[in-house]
C-alpha cells in the first residue's frame, strides 16, 4: 500500500474550511443531487472559491431556489441547473448530450440509501446500483470529452462507510436469487463508487482526469436517510453509536478531494474525514464497520470487471 495522504483536516472540518484560500476561478463543476443535504454545502463551497457550477438535479425547482441561495450567500452568479434523473438513463444522455465545452470537476454526490424493499428500474437493475452507480457511471462516460478537454478534471465519486457490508455481487447484481437485504444492497452499490474510482482513473489518467471516492459521514439530516426507520435514526443518534456530522462537515472530504492541490495527478484512492482510509477487512471478528475502506473495494480486477459489466449493461 502507497503512503496514505494526510491533511490537516479531520472529522469536524467543514467545507468552507477545507476550501479556503483555494481560487477556482475558471473551473466549470457539475454537482449532482445538489438540491439537498451535502449536495448544497458542495456547490456552495466550489461556488464561494469561484467555480462555474452546474447543479444536477432531478427536482428543477428545488434546484433553482438552491441556485438562487448559493448566489446569494456566495455573490456568485455562475451557479446553473440542469435537469438529471440518475436512475433514467434517457435523462442522462439528453444532460450529456446539453453539455458544452471542458468540464473541471464532476461531482458525483446524488444517490438513495436503504430502499426498504427491493425496487428495480425498467431494465431490471437494482434500484440502489442503477442509481448510485450505473447512473453515474454512463454520465461520467458521457462527460469523458469534457473531462479530458479540461487542463485536468477530478470526478469525486461519493460512496460510504456502508461498503463495508458487501462486495459487488457479480453473479447477482439485481438480488434474484440473493435474499434482498437494504444494507447488502445499498453497500453493493458504494463498494461499485469506489471501484468506479479506480477503473476510472487506470484508464482516463492519461487523458489528465482523475477520479477518487469519498465517505461524507454520518449525517442524519439529509434526505438520504429518508427510507431508514426514523425511530432507529433517533435512537443512533441518541446513543452517541454513531458520531454524526452536519451537513457543513459532510461536505467536506468532497470538497477537499475536489480542490486540494495535493491530489493533482492522484486517483483511485478512498477519502474519510478529509483524509486517505486505512484498508481494513471487514470479516475480522468484533469489527465495528464505523471506518476504513475494504480491499475488495480497490481491487483493480474488480474495478475492471464492474467496469466491462457496466458498459455491458447500459450499451
């Protein structure tokens, strides 16, 4: 394992803090799910150093009363919305297709978590995988001109500490035969995050693009943790289990991962409190799955695979 990349961040930086004195002046950034939780703190944060901003958004006019308040706390006038649908690849392609010109930074930030029940979209995917991962994916596929016309773009793909509850189940993507677990199936999906990460950045490193994962944290107040048992949520959070951010601090391993010169040239790598995770084998017994990133997860015959797997299954 290379030396792990420290900062002089930690779990209670915020996104503002890890930005500061950072100028992002002519760099054009696509955040999705930007209309919500760590989604706003992220364009804010990019915004407020000067970015172009482009959030990508399902719901038009959530985005636009959040384009219209990160102007207002930012004095930033360059923070547009599309509209983008992760889990409709049709969306995808017509946001691609709306694209114009390089793109500095692609924030992959939207996603769902713990779907109660399992749900699959039109093709038969698995609606946590179709979203967190295959959606970004074709988008980030999409973009690839974009990225590679820019003097050097970064994709930060948001996963989770929640990768530590399973491998991609290659022999099973849409749980057909595996008894659907939400927990399986949303950390199926964020070890499919950090992968991206490291098949993206093996292949496209030449282009100039680089692409590393991130896990934001615990943040109870974001609508990801809407489809959780609230009564559960509560007594988490009442436990002190769990140490939770706000959403000011869930931003910002993103944002560092996004702007910190020390990653120029740097991917495939995995992000916790604003610094590189430790590996950590998540079958050892008594593990507590609070931190560390699994070795399944930056496995480069894995990243190949659900790369060829991908292409496969979104044409």
């Amino acid at each position: 394992m290379t030396n792990l990349i420290t900062t002089p961040f930690g779990f209670s930086s915020t996104a503002a803090d890890v930005v500061e004195g950072i100028d992002l002046t002519g760099t054009r950034a696509i955040v999705t799910g930007a209309s919500s939780g760590i989604g706003v703190e992220t364009a804010r944060a990019l915004a407020g150093a000067g970015a172009d901003v482009t959030l990508a958004v399902r719901n038009t006019e959530a985005g636009a009363r959040t384009a219209a308040d990160i102007t207002a706390t930012t004095s930033n006038e360059h923070v547009h919305v599309g509209v983008l649908d992760l889990a409709d690849q049709a969306s995808v392609a017509a946001f691609v297709a709306s694209w114009d010109g390089p793109l500095d930074l692609l924030v992959n930030n939207a996603g769902v978590m713990a779907l109660p029940e399992r749900q699959l979209t039109p093709e038969g995917w698995e609606l946590q995988f179709a979203t967190n991962h295959l959606g970004h994916f074709a988008l980030a596929r999409g973009l690839h001109g974009a990225l590679a016309a820019a003097p050097s773009a970064r994709i930060v793909s948001l996963s989770s500490v929640g990768h530590l509850r399973s491998p991609v189940l290659f022999d099973d993507l849409a749980f057909e035969t595996t008894p659907y677990d939400p927990r399986i199936a949303y950390g199926q999906a964020k070890t499919a995050n950090v992968l991206f990460a490291v098949e993206a950045t093996r292949r496209w490193a030449a282009d100039g693009i680089t692409a590393n994962a991130v896990h934001p944290g615990a943040i109870a107040d974001t609508n990801l943790s809407r489809h959780m048992d609230q009564e559960v949520l509560a007594r988490l959070i009442a436990s002190g289990t769990y140490r939770f951010k706000t959403v000011e601090q869930g931003a910002a391993t993103s944002v560092l991962v996004a702007t910190t010169p020390q990653l120029d040239g740097i991917g495939g790598r995995y992000f916790e409190n604003a610094n590189e995770a430790q590996v950590v084998d998540p079958t050892a017994p008594g593990f507590d799955f609070a931190a560390g990133v699994a070795a399944y997860a930056l496995d480069p015959d894995n990243a190949r695979r659900l790369w060829e797997v991908s292409e496969e299954l979104i044409g």
